[in-house]
C-alpha cells in the first residue's frame, strides 16, 4: 500500500539528488553524488535478487568488473565507440549471468551465497591476471562519453548522466514488480510450491532476475569506467561485493528506493569515517570497516526491513494510504475474449487414481490409493491426522511424484509431470498451510493465479506495455476476490487478514488459474459457521457450473452436508469409499476415527 504523495516523496527525493550539480557545491560532494548513483544500480540489482527475489549474492561487483573492462578493452584496443562498449558489456554480462545462473540458482541454503563468492573471486582474479585486460595495473586511457560531438568528461555533467541512467532503471525497475512478471518474481521468496502450482516457471525467473542484475551491475560498470578513465581489478573484488550487499541491507534490501537511501549513507559514512577516524584514533587504517560491522548488526537487530520503511512510515503517518495496484471498475475491452477453459460433461471421467504410491525411503505415505472424480463431483478425501490425505493431494498436483501406479486427467497421464505442467491442464489447488505475499494486497495475492492467463514479456512490463493486457489479469483477479466474499478487503494486505480469510483466498487465487479440478486442503478451518456456509454455497455453485472439487477437511458437519461421495484413508491407504450416509455408518471408518466400537 502506498499512497500518491509517499510516491511523490520518493521521486522529490530522487529529482533532489538530480538537480545537485546545478547548486554551487564543491566538487567533491559532486564526486560523492557520482558513487552514490553508481553503487545504488548496483544496489537496485540486488534488491530485485536478494531482497525480492531471496536469492543472495556477494559477488555483484565482478560483473560491474565485466561491465568496465569490456568497454575499457573495446575502446582503447580496438578503438570501439563508448557506446558500442555498453552494449558489449552488457552481452558479455548477461551471457555470463545467464550461465552462472543455471548453475548457481539451484542452490539453496548456505550454498548459494558461497557459490556466489566463488565465481566472484573467479572473475576478479582473472581480471588481475589476463595480460590483454592489463594485469593488476589494468587499463587506462579510456576515452570520455560524448553525444553528437559534445563531450561528457565533466564530473558534473557525468553526475546527470548517472543518474538519469539510475532514474531509468528505477521506472523500469517498478514498472516490472506491479506486473505479471513481476509478481511472479515476487513469489520466488516463498520457495517453490505456490509459484509452481500457478504455473511459474521458477527457474526461468530466478536466472531472469540473476541476468537483470548483472545487467545493472555492468551498466555501473560501464560508467565507472568512463567516468574514471582507467580501470583496475581492485574495486571489483570481494570486499565490494559485500559492500553493495551492506548498502541494500542498509536501506532495505525488499525495497527499491531503499538501494538509493543505502547507498547515499554508506557512501557519505565511508567518506566522513575516512577523514575523522584517523584524526579520533590517531593512526590510519580501514577503521569504518568497524563501525560498518557494528551498524550492520544493529540493524538486523531492531531494524531488519532496513531504513527506508522508517522514512517512509514517518511520511505515511500523515497521509492517508491508497492501493498500488487497483483493478478496472469495469470490463476492460476484449476481455470477454480471453480464453476459458471447455468444462468436461458432467459425469464424464476426469480424474483417475490406479494404485498410487508415494514412498519416502522406508515410510510408505500412501499406498496404492485407487479412487476416480467424475466431471461435477465435490468428492471428500477423510481420514485421521497423518492418514497421508496432503501427500495424495501433492501428487494430484504434481508436487511429488508417484513411487508406482498411475494418475490421468482428462485421458492424459500426470503422476510424473510437475505442478507447474499440471495446472495447465486444468488442476487448481489451495494449501493445507497457506502460502501467500504478507505484504501484497489480496488483490495482488490473487492476480498471481492468473499468471497463466497472460503473456506479458518482463521487457514489455519493464516498458509498460502490458497495461491492456495487466487491466484484464486485473479485472478478472477482482472478480474472483468478490465472488469468494473478500470484495470488501481487495486493497487490504493478505498477511492482516485472519487465517480463515487467507484460506477462501487462496481459493479465488486457484479459480483465477480457470480449473477443470479444484483441490481444497481444510479450507474451512478457522472459518466461523456463517463462513463455512458461504463457503459451502460457493462449492455448489462451482459444481453446478461443471467444476469438479476434490476436498481434505477434518470438519465432518461440513463435509457430510457438501459431498457426493467420500473417500477414507488411513496410514497411507483407502478403507472405504461411498455415499456420505454410508461412511457414516461404516464400522472401519468409527474404528479408524474413535478407535474401535464398543
């Protein structure tokens, strides 16, 4: 949620920085204002990885290092204009990105970071030790940018070069998270269940975002080296690496004008501990490198969203909030032409189980379960805590595969393709544990489901010309919000929302992925009886359009008054399957609930 005047507060706290160099300040606040706008590019890169993206990485300076010794090769070796170098390093730096990306984004853990400071270190020893790119002593003699014949060399006039290549990346940096690409970048912090179960390719977008901030990185790169005319391994090492980390921690690594507010306090810091440490201590020496250490725990201590929220809460405080993103009022034109699914006939065979078994080493989590849905069927899947009904669900959804035995839909098998293929094919899901965005309003939340519903490119986002198609991604995610019940909270954010509130929303978030078969795990729980009514009302609503649901809950009222048929299982494998009023009465099923009968 933000509102128009903390957006106006954001770009004044932007333009205040462009206009700088027309004030009469000394030339080197001037050169303060320089590394300012090149590491918050930097900065921007790895918000959009580590903070957005929850992919962190310590070695973003060696491709600001590709960047600047490929534009210092091509114009003083092959005498290439300045500009040819910008687009030759971000070539090489994408290229590059896109490699090490495809190895390195599969890890997890402690792993990804240490990957990152392996192939940084690679990079920065080979820029010291190839003799084209000069050795340690590096490059020099890089020619000034100039446009149309007028040169750029002054510090000033490289200061608005900078910085409108910041401003751009900035709007083109926000326009993609309030987009479908973006959202679906946004879910990569949440790990890879929800985002595959709506159709989001995560490794495509985790090397996207690893390539976009190289991309940035080398575009620092490339003014750097303009601006300093020669360049050496030394800034691309190791230490700087962490250095942009800290500056996007600082500011607040999940937010896009916290890389610009980190990058201004550390790089004045720096400036300022430079000068005074020594005179304080009485001896020279990297001593801010101390303090940095110490602010850097005490932010992650009592301020771990970074700085920026502060600032930015302090200013909301006055102002009333309004939404980021809003959905249309009415239809935008030709969404009555986006593609729907054809519902099966009803009673027709969509969903058939033959002997599926999922077995985790020696535990056999569910065995053999054999059971079918017919097209227009809400069918309940019982049975106690730990009978294995979540981990016949993941294979439904292809989040796990089947040890043996087969699963089809529609004719087609799916026991061995994953989630991300599945719901394709028509198979929509909530979760027994929800997996939502806190921060993102339920309007938000929900348009992720239509991810599959949209074609939008990241560049065409990036640029803004998704709006047509975002409006009706938009419009139709409005539409499922109200008709679940939650109109009144479309602008609130999901993580405010009680828990029986964030469950019907993951339900309109899986009707946006327009499914033939709807798995619901326990949406009713935590949901007051006027709740699990209106819930109950929707299920048959959705059956008497054709839908078919197929539903884990523990509230037995509620699934003995909703269901057609009922299907038990426990430790791992079906005991029973029938008509509501049959379970009911079936002394296995008593046996297996209340531990045998008198």
């Amino acid at each position: 949620m933000k509102s128009n005047t903390t957006k106006k507060l954001q770009w004044a706290f932007f333009a205040w920085f462009l206009i700088f160099p027309v004030l009469p300040v000394p030339n080197y606040w001037i050169t303060i204002g320089n590394y300012i706008g090149l590491y918050s590019i930097v900065a921007l890169g790895l918000v959009l990885l580590t903070g957005i993206g929850g992919l962190t990485s310590f070695g973003q300076a060696a491709f600001v290092g590709l960047g600047a010794y490929t534009t210092a090769y091509m114009s003083t070796a092959l005498g290439w204009s300045p500009w040819l170098g910008l687009f030759a390093g971000l070539v090489v730096s994408g290229v590059a990105a896109a490699l090490i990306g495809s190895i390195t984004v599969r890890l997890s853990g402690h792993f990804l970071p240490l990957a990152t400071i392996a192939w940084g270190l690679s990079l920065y020893y080979l820029f010291g030790t190839l003799e084209f790119l000069g050795k340690y002593d590096g490059l020099s003699g890089i020619p000034s940018l100039s446009v149309f014949g007028q040169d750029l060399s002054s510090p000033r006039v490289m200061y608005v070069v900078i910085w409108l290549s910041l401003g751009g990346c900035l709007w083109a940096l926000l326009n993609l998270l309030n987009s479908r690409p973006g959202r679906a970048i946004r879910a990569l912090a949440k790990g890879k269940t929800m985002p595959e179960a709506m159709g989001i390719n995560t490794a495509t977008y985790k090397i996207l975002i690893f390539a976009l901030a190289a991309l940035m990185a080398s575009l620092s790169g490339w003014l750097y080296a303009h601006l300093q005319r020669s360049v050496s391994a030394t800034p691309f090492g190791l230490h700087m690496g962490i250095e942009y980390l800290f500056m996007a921690v600082v500011g607040g690594v999940g937010h896009v004008w916290g890389a610009i507010l980190g990058a201004t306090m550390m790089t004045g810091l720096k400036s300022q501990l430079q000068d005074w440490l020594p005179l304080i201590l009485g001896s020279s020496g990297n001593f801010e490198i101390v303090v940095f250490g110490v602010l850097i725990v005490l932010i992650l201590l009592f301020a771990r969203d970074g700085l920026w929220p502060m600032v930015a809460g302090v200013w909301a405080n006055f102002h009333p909030p309004q939404p980021a993103v809003v959905a249309p009022e009415i239809a935008p034109e030709g969404f009555g032409d986006m593609p729907r699914r054809t519902k099966p006939s009803v009673g027709s065979l969509i969903l058939e189980v033959s002997e599926a078994r999922k077995q985790f080493g020696g535990l056999v989590a569910v065995k053999d379960m054999t059971f079918e849905i017919r097209a227009g069927e809400v069918v309940g899947l019982i049975g106690p805590n730990g009978a294995g009904k979540s981990t016949m669900f993941n294979l439904v959804s292809g989040v796990l595969p089947a040890s043996s035995g087969e699963i089809h839909f529609c004719g087609k098998r799916i026991d061995q393709l994953d989630s991300r293929h599945i719901v394709k094919m028509g198979i929509g899901r909530s979760f027994q544990h929800v997996h939502l965005i806190p921060h993102l309003s339920v309007l938000e939340n929900v348009a992720m489901g239509a991810h599959l519903r949209g074609h939008s490119s990241p560049l065409s986002a990036a640029l803004r010309w998704d709006r047509h198609e975002e409006a009706q991604l938009l419009f139709l995610a409005a539409e499922q919000i109200r008709r679940v019940g939650l109109g009144e909270y479309m602008h609130t954010a999901a993580g405010s929302l009680a828990l029986g509130q964030q469950r019907i929303l993951e339900i309109a978030r899986a009707l946006c992925t327009d499914p033939t078969l709807l798995l619901l795990d326990e949406p009713a729980a935590g949901l007051r009886l006027k709740e699990k009514e209106a819930l109950a009302d929707l299920i048959r609503q959705l059956k008497a359009e054709g839908m078919s649901v197929l539903l884990v809950e523990h509230d037995m009222d509620f699934v003995m008054g909703l269901t057609d048929r009922l299907v038990v299982m426990e430790f791992g494998s079906k005991i029973a399957e029938g008509l509501p009023a049959e379970i009911q009465k079936n002394e296995t099923v008593l046996a297996a609930y209340l531990g045998g009968i008198e």
